[in-house]
C-alpha cells in the first residue's frame, strides 16, 4: 500500500594512492588485509496502512476527543487534520464492533461531542449490519482515486439543495456512504455506477443529461430522485427508496444530523479512507489502488499489511 516503499543504502569507497619517484630497490610488497565488508543493512519493516489505536478503551476515547478537537482546529496544517481524520475513522471502527465498551468509552465523551459521537456509533453499527452479508474473501475489483476538492463538493451538495429542496447534509451523507465522496470508482454488485451509485437505467431518468461519473451531475440527480420519491414529506422513505434498507437509512440520517448540527464534522468525513469488509478483517484500500478482477485477500495482505 503507500507504506510499501523500501528505502536502500548505498556505500562508496574511495581509494587514494600517492606516487613518489623511485630511489632504489624498491621495498618488499607489504600484505595488506582486505577490509572487511560491513553487513547489509536490513530493510526497514514494512509500515502498516492502518492507523494504530490504543488497546484500552478509555485511552482510546480519550485520543479519539483529541481528533475531534483537532478536526475542528483552522489552525491545523493537512497532515495533521489526515492523522486525526484517520484515527477518528478507525476509532469509531472499532468502537461500532465493541458494544460492551459502551460503559467505558460514553462517559469519556465531553458533552458537548455526545450527540457526535452517538450517531457516528450508532451509524457505524447499522453499516456493519447492512454489509454482514456480504464479507468476502476477495478484494474488488476498484479503483480508489482522491475526491474532489472539498469546497467543489460543498457547492455541489449547496446547488442541488437549493434546486431540489434536499438538504446538502443528505447528500454530503450519501456520497459519504456510497463511495466515501468518490474515491471507489467501480460498480457495485448490482451494476451502481458513480459517486453516488446509481444504475444507468436510474441516472438517465434523473440526470438531465448528464455524466454519471461526474461529481456535481451525480449530486444533482441524486437530489432530483429524493425529491421525486417525496424528500420534503417523508424523508426516511425517500432515503429509502434510494437504497432498500433500513440499516442503510438509519446511517444516512445519522451522519446527516451530525453534518446539520455541527458542519465543521465534514472536515473529518471528506478524509474517511475506504476499508472493505472480509473473511480476514477490515482492508484498508488506499488512493492509488487499481485491480481490474478480484484479488483473494491472503495475497493482498501479503503484499500490503495491515
């Protein structure tokens, strides 16, 4: 993955030699040992492409307070606020799958970021269940590439809210959950194409004209199709409508509260990596990813640890 480089050292010797004139028999050859050849120096250990967490539960909500404050700090440089976005993400990863941790890691949780903090909970667990079907002992066949700028999807998401009536947290919290804002190109099991993975036969009825893989013509047929199944009337429904699950739902609308309560949580999201579910555990997919058939996921990790 991108830890895989190797990094080599290379030694150059140098050997001076004087030369003086001859001023008579020359003196006996002296044997000069060879110097011995200093050991190879070991490869450094491959780095593993997940972000490592704390063991303990109360360290781990405790460094996961100090992302989200990090997350909400303008002064922050980029390699800051990816460290923490990625520690958030695996945070809430593992805090999902841990229900019995609930009692040690809720009373962490300063006030102010509790309702943040249940709902990206509570989203992660109705994610997990929506995907427990569907583990494989393959990696897919995607590409992973870097999102769009921010502030571009920000106006996306704007524009189509102001066109459809669906608020922009909806459709900053689909594209979150269907592609992670455009980093899997590739179709789902059923054929879903696009940062918000629409069927051809569905985008053409909603998109105008438009490109499927484009950001902004996706954004703006995915508001056309909420509103067209009753957005302004009965949300969960059309939510439904767009993918049939409520598990699916319940995620959307948590991470749309989270967005609508406190938008600054998008710096956060917009850095949320993508991780596929398999027979060997979560698999961290990075940018640059590129497989044109599945690979099985022994092979993968062998070449690309965790």
């Amino acid at each position: 993955m991108r830890k895989r480089a190797v990094l080599f050292a290379v030694a150059t010797a140098v050997v001076l030699a004087g030369c003086t004139e001859p001023t008579g028999t020359a003196p006996p050859a002296t044997s000069v040992p060879a110097a011995s050849a200093a050991p190879p120096r070991a490869a450094p250990a491959p780095v593993p492409a997940q972000p490592r967490l704390a063991p303990d539960p109360v360290k781990l909500a405790d460094d996961l307070v100090s992302d989200e404050q990090t997350l909400r700090d303008h002064a922050a440089s980029e390699p800051v606020l990816a460290q923490a976005a990625r520690r958030q993400q695996a945070s809430y990863r593992a805090i999902g799958r841990h229900p019995e941790w609930d009692q040690v890691t809720r009373p962490r949780i300063p006030p102010a970021f509790l309702p943040v903090y249940d709902r990206n909970v509570e989203a992660r667990r109705h994610l997990d269940r929506l995907v427990s079907s569907e583990v494989k002992a393959t990696v897919p066949a995607w590409r992973i590439d870097a999102p769009a700028p921010a502030d571009e999807l920000l106006r996306y998401y704007r524009e189509a809210d102001a066109a459809t009536g669906v608020g922009w947290n909806y459709l900053a919290a689909i594209n979150l959950v269907e592609t992670t804002f455009g980093r899997i190109v590739g179709p789902s099991s059923a054929g879903a194409q696009g940062p918000m993975q629409f069927l051809p036969s569905t985008f053409a009825a909603y998109s105008d004209g438009g490109d499927i893989h484009a950001p902004r013509d996706s954004i703006m047929a995915a508001g056309r199709k909420l509103a067209a199944n009753g957005f302004a009337h009965n949300r969960d429904d059309a939510i439904y409508a767009y993918n049939h699950s409520n598990d699916y739902v319940r995620a959307v609308t948590n991470y749309a509260d989270v967005l609508a309560a406190d938008p600054a949580a998008f710096t956060g999201y917009y850095r949320w990596e993508i991780y596929y579910r398999t027979t060997a555990g979560d698999v961290l997919l990075p940018v640059g990813y590129r497989a044109t058939a599945p690979i099985a996921v022994a092979d993968y990790l062998a070449a690309h640890p965790q």
